[in-house]
C-alpha cells in the first residue's frame, strides 16, 4: 500500500534558521513552495518547516522530532563534514537497525533540539536509493539560493542512560 515517505512537517522557532542549517549542515536543498512555505529537498522527499506557534493541525512542540537520514557518502566523509560545521555529537558512530539492515549512525540535535540520526548503510547492504526528483516537483517548488552559514553548535547532551534508536 505505501511505497514511501513524501515529506514530514517540523515545528521551529525560526524557519530560515532552520532552513540554513539543513542546507549548510547536511547540504539539503531550499525550496519554497505554496504561499510562502519553506522546505528543505533531499532526494525525493522533503522537510517542511512550521513555525512554533503557528501550526494549523497539531500542536507539535520544537524538539519533538526524531530523524533519521541515510547519507551518499562513507561515514568518516559524514564525520568530517559535521566536524567542519561545528556539529556536537550527542553519540556515535554506532551501529543499529535500519529499515533494510545494519546501519553505522552518528546523533546530534539540530537548532531546536530534534534529534538527526546520519546514517550509512553498511557494507553490502542497501547504501541508499534513487536519489533523482522528477521535473513534476521541480515545477512545483523554487530552489532558494543560501549565502548564509550556521554555525551551529548543540549545547544539549543527553543523559548517561539515553540510548537512541
């Protein structure tokens, strides 16, 4: 019946925040769509942005959400680069279950402390999938150029028996 994920909805304190730290941090590309609604695209799914507040269907509190994204790239180039930008690792790398196998995963929270999982599938397992969007959405969404960088660094440590999964 369901063949995958579309898009997923999180609540923010400051959206173009939230959209420069998507983009710079994990490279994912901006969009706006709709009447002036912000988005970060990564293969062909997307992160829309809510701010806190303002949301029409749920009352979602920043920070409740729990992701986790599978990167192109081999782990220690998915270190390296969180390294770069500043990232504190809240645990990791460590291996755990993926959808479709064993999966090394780095944690970390982003600017309003919801928890990003990165991770790499192992050897021999599913690495990831098609990561090409059709013409259909690039139609309905417009890319957003960014000259602005993050900075970012998560002050949140997660207790001694926090184990994530």
């Amino acid at each position: 019946m369901i063949s995958h994920l579309d898009h997923i909805v999180l609540t923010v304190a400051d959206i173009e925040k939230a959209v420069s730290f998507y983009e710079t941090t994990l490279k994912m590309e901006a969009i706006s769509f709709g009447e002036g609604r912000r988005a970060v695209r990564f293969g062909n799914q997307k992160i829309n942005f809510q701010l806190l507040g303002d949301e029409v269907r749920n009352h979602a509190m920043e920070g409740s959400g729990d992701l986790c994204l599978i990167a192109e790239w081999p782990m220690e180039k998915v270190m390296a680069s969180l390294q770069e930008s500043g990232i504190n690792l809240l645990e990791g790398p460590v291996t755990k279950s993926g959808a479709q196998g064993p999966i090394e995963s780095v944690y970390f929270n982003d600017l309003d402390n919801n928890l990003i999982e990165v991770s790499v599938y192992q050897e021999g397992e599913l690495s990831h999938t098609d990561t090409h969007h059709t013409d259909e959405q690039s139609d309905n969404a417009t890319v957003e150029e960014s000259s602005s960088s993050t900075g970012a660094k998560s002050s949140s440590q997660p207790s001694s028996s926090t184990k994530y999964e």
